[in-house]
C-alpha cells in the first residue's frame, strides 16, 4: 500500500501541471506555458474581462521592491478578491511582450493579514 502511495506521489509531481511559477522579474526570456504569480499594479478594469479586448493590466513582483512590470490581458471570470496590490497567479504564455493568460485560469491568493472572526464566547 505504501509503494503504491509513493508511485502516486511521484507521478502526479512529474506528470501533473509541471507548470513553472514565475514572478515578473524572472519573466524574461521564457518561452512556454507558465503560472506567473505577482501584484496586480494599478486599479484593473474587471469588466473588460468579458470583452473581445480582455480585460488589460500590470502585474509586479508581490512585496519586493523589484521594478520588473509585466503586461497582461485576460479573459473570463474575476474573483471577487482581485483590485490593485492584490497576490494573483494566471497561467498563460508570453506573446509580442505582454503575458496572454488563459481564460479563467486566474486564481486570487488569500492576504497575508486575514485574520478569522473573533469569538464571541465571555
């Protein structure tokens, strides 16, 4: 039982997504399909999401000082978390200079200072 629970740890490791995470600074010159994780820069039009256009905006490196900005359109639905500094990752490929992610593959990190409700026991 245990051989086989080690088989499948190693499989979906190699075989699973395999998908490189990168932040904005270390973008450059990757080619293929990655998860890139960062900031988001500015307030995003969330709306345009569902337009031929996308929706467009930036993405920096999260909590580094780092300059390194990267441009990014998307389509499809937007967590309800996403606004400017939010933690974002979307997988996609780079294209012509701007990140072009797939639909719907954009995932909202949860920030650090949530903190749950306080108890309401005396």
């Amino acid at each position: 039982m245990a051989a086989a629970l080690a088989i499948f740890v190693v499989y979906t490791a190699i075989a699973g997504n395999g998908v490189a995470q990168l932040r904005p600074s270390t973008l450059a010159g990757h080619t293929g399909s990655v998860a890139l994780v960062g900031a988001v820069v500015g307030k995003p039009n969330i709306p345009a999401a569902h337009t031929q256009a996308g929706m467009r905006f930036m993405l920096k490196d999260a909590h580094s000082a780092n300059p390194a900005r990267v441009a990014v359109v998307y389509h499809g639905s937007v967590p309800d978390l996403v606004k400017s500094g939010s933690d974002i990752v979307v997988n996609g490929t780079m294209r012509n200079g701007v990140f072009v992610a797939q639909p719907g593959s954009m995932i909202a990190k949860c920030p650090d200072h949530y903190k749950p409700a306080k108890s309401s026991n005396t």
